[in-house]
C-alpha cells in the first residue's frame, strides 16, 4: 500500500544508523554519510537540500526542503529522494513549482561537486571515525522554544 505525505512528523530515536554531516555555510544542502549502527560499514552518501543553515542559541537551524538525492558508496550512481513528498508540496501550497525548480537545481550543483571532485567528495570521509570520545548529544527539553519560525 502507498502512503501519500501529509507533511507530518513524529520524534523519534535515530538508532539504526551512524552520521557524519558536512556542511558548508552559505550552501543550500549538506551532505551526510551513513554507517550501519552494529557494525560501522558505510553504507550511502546523502545530499539533503535544505536552507542554508542558521546559528541558533543552540546550534544551528534549517528548513528541510524535502527533495533529497541518495549517493552509492563509491558515487558510481545517484538517484533522486522524496520527488512525490515534493510534489506533494507544490500541490499543497506548501511549496511553489519555482521552489522545486530551485531545489532540483541545487541538487544538480551538488552533484556537480561530485564531478569535480570538489569538497565533501575529495576526501576518505567514508572512513572516517570519531576519536572514541564522543557521546550522542540530547537536546535540552525545551529545545523548540529556540526555533525562529521566520
């Protein structure tokens, strides 16, 4: 059975995968790389378009935009995430086609990074490992008191 969206979320824990997201300010997307949790073999490279970021008292804030573009391991192939929630979207009002013209576009010139080798992708992110001494950050209870809704 398909489920269309309907722009609803719930909180949930991230338990099924580890992620390492690189962003660069000013951009309209990061790129993120998961591991599978039990065992730490890298699984895909993830581009999610979003607005560039914003500092926040407590970190950084951005709005998703919805369509997103999953990389393999060894970038040999990509395909689009999310183009019916996008569709949704515009349908809905929640989004204009030119906002999805726009995201498509962003995505294209992440991709373009991926050709040319350019940053994230000129580096051995995939083995990548934190120094051991890390732990799982936990939001403060009210976390979404800081949210700029503008």
């Amino acid at each position: 059975m398909l489920v269309k969206p309907d722009g609803g979320h719930a909180l949930r824990p991230w338990v099924e995968n580890e992620a390492l997201v690189l962003y660069r300010h000013g951009d309209a997307h990061s790129v993120w790389l998961y591991w599978r949790a039990a065992d730490h073999e890298f699984r895909e490279w993830f581009i999610n378009l979003e607005e560039p970021w914003r500092r926040t008292p407590i970190g950084f804030d951005s709005r998703d935009n919805l369509l997103d573009i999953v990389l393999a391991p060894d970038l040999s192939a990509w395909h689009w995430k999310d183009e019916d929630e996008l569709a949704w979207a515009v349908e809905s009002g929640r989004h204009s086609a030119e906002e999805a013209i726009a995201f498509r576009r962003e995505g294209e010139r992440a991709l373009a990074l991926i050709r040319r080798g350019a940053f994230p992708f000129d580096r051995d992110w995939p083995n990548w490992k934190t120094n051991g001494d890390w732990c799982v950050p936990v939001l403060p209870n009210d976390w979404n008191a800081f949210i700029d809704s503008s």
